[in-house]
C-alpha cells in the first residue's frame, strides 16, 4: 500500500509573496534611487511606478520608502528589505539566463557608446547580419555601461581612457578592439584667413572641449608645448558627438578618431588639423570589447568580436593609409 505525502510550501500562502510587479518596481526605486527615474529605467508612467510601491506597502504594512523630498530614500526597513530581495531577483534573472541558454545563440543584444554606434558601427552591422542571418541583433547606444550581472546585455564597447581606465568587475572579460590616434579636425571655413604651421599656432584659435581640458592639456604636452600657463580655454560640450558637430559648423577645433568621424575627411567637411601643424601621433585610449566571462565563447559573441576587430583593424589601417597619401 502506497501511502502519499502531502507537503505544504510555504509559499502556498498568499501573503507569503509580496506583488510580483510591485516588487520589481521596489527593486528599482532602490537601485537608481527614486520613483522617476525608475520610471524611465521601466518605461511607466511615475505615477505607475508609486502605485506599485504603494501597493507593496499595504501588503507589508509598513512604509519602505521616504515620501519627502521627492521619494527616493528607502526607510531603514525598507533598505533592509531591499537587500534581501535585489539578491532574490539578481539570483532569479541568472537562473532565467541560464535556463534559456540554448536560445541565446539566436540574439545578440550590444551595448554600445553612442559615438561609435552612430557613426561608424551602424553603417556596417548589415554586413554582419548578412554574413550571419540566424543571430537576431539589437542594438543600445548608451553613455551608461550594462549591468552585465543582470544580463542586460551579452556584449558593451566602451572607449577607456588611459588616464581613467575601465572599472570591470570580475564576471567579466575584455579585449582591446581598436586603439585609434586622436585627430584635430576643424571645418575649412576655420582657416579661411589662412592655415595654422604649427602645434602651438593652436592655441590662438577656438578650441572644443568634452567634459574637461584634459585631452587639449595632453595633446599639446605631446607636442612639446606647455599649457600650465592656462592658455587653454573654449566651450565644453561634455560628448564626443556634440564637439565633432561643433567643428563641423566651424565653431572651432576638436579632438577625436576615426570611428567618430564617418566620411568627413574624405568628403572636406572636415581638414585634418593635426597633419597640417604636423603634429605627433598620440592616442590617449581604446575601444574595449566587453562580455560575460561564461558567455565569452559563445557562438554569437564569438562570432561578433572577431568580426568585430577585424573591422576595426581595416578602419585603422584604411584612414592611416589615407592620411599618408
């Protein structure tokens, strides 16, 4: 005779498990810090996202965020609780991953800088598409690195300065996929009046910036000048994109690559500032590939990277061949 076992889980009880969307909305209120930013982060409504916590509430009985001062800041409970459960999801996404891994040979979802998506990798990822129509890509341009912990992407490129190198955590690896010069361009409507000789003929006219002095203050260190004196000044655009536009209006010089460039150089819109003063070649950093260590060789990603640095090495290779001529 065959005697059966009922076991009772404890999560049978309802009460046992909070709202599973409410909870999914907590989690990101805490990690980005505030309900409208979490709205952006999910693509809801805020006022959606504070219904969801809300409701989270209720079930707990108790407050788990701050509502003054814009309700962002957890309560002590509430960062507690927060912990706990940012843990539970992240151990439950990885589980998800690695449940549907036979199908990740069919996608490939990159992260990418904006710069080098738009400008250069965009033009060539039909090529790849054609080369391998079975891998469903897609495509981030983003300022902000993925969390790769939360499988929010299979690969990144970044570009990592040598003065402030890429902070990576130990579940990922990386390579260096292309290590380009910096270029001064400027548009020809610059030099109407004439076209500078020299490095230090530079610093007499309009210079852009990103976020700070820094690339200026190197380059011009490289070509034997000193800058302490703070003869370097101009507007800062805080982007790689928005100085390249700049220059192209003629609103000054800028520093940048190949990859940002398109085919402004071959087309005129741009003048190879740095040729024409005879500057040193310098770089100042790279462009980084970037993946999961356990998903490192997996076919899509393989498949991407190689292709990938091969590009990259005949962009290098083309406009240093150009540039010569």
């Amino acid at each position: 005779m065959t005697t059966e076992r009922h076991l009772t889980s404890p999560l049978a009880d309802r009460r046992a498990l909070p709202p599973m969307t409410a909870l999914r909305a907590f989690e990101v209120v805490g990690r980005v810090g505030g309900i409208r930013r979490a709205a952006a982060v999910l693509a809801l409504d805020h006022a959606a996202v504070s219904r969801h916590v809300r409701s989270l509430e209720l079930w707990a009985g108790m407050p788990l965020i701050e509502r003054s001062g814009g309700g962002g800041r957890l309560t002590p409970d509430g960062e507690k609780f927060h912990r706990r459960i940012s843990a539970a999801l992240l151990e439950i996404a990885s589980a998800a991953a690695d449940l549907t891994r036979r199908l990740d040979d069919g996608r490939l979802n990159i992260f990418c800088v904006p710069g080098i998506a738009s400008h250069w990798l965009m033009a060539r990822l039909a090529d790849f598409r054609t080369q391998n129509p079975e891998i469903d890509i897609e495509l981030h341009p983003s300022d902000n690195t993925p969390d790769f912990g939360r499988h929010e992407a299979d690969v990144d490129i970044r570009y990592s300065i040598d003065a402030a190198p890429l902070a990576l955590g130990p579940e990922v690896q990386s390579m260096e996929i292309a290590r380009p010069p910096v270029l001064a361009v400027a548009a020809p409507s610059m030099f109407a009046a004439g076209p500078p000789r020299t490095p230090a003929a530079l610093l007499k006219v309009p210079l852009l910036h990103e976020g700070n002095f820094r690339q200026w203050t190197e380059w011009f260190e490289g070509n034997g000048i000193d800058t302490s004196a703070g003869d370097i000044a101009g507007p800062r655009m805080w982007h790689a994109n928005l100085t390249v536009d700049a220059a192209r209006r003629g609103e000054g010089v800028a520093l940048t690559n190949v990859f940002l460039l398109g085919d402004d150089l071959e087309a005129g819109r741009l003048l190879n500032v740095s040729s024409m003063v005879g500057a040193r070649a310098t770089t100042m950093g790279a462009y980084v590939f970037v993946s999961r260590r356990d998903r490192w060789t997996a076919r899509p990603i393989a498949l991407f990277r190689n292709w990938l640095v091969r590009e990259a090495k005949a962009r290098v290779a083309s406009t240093k061949l150009a540039l010569a001529g």
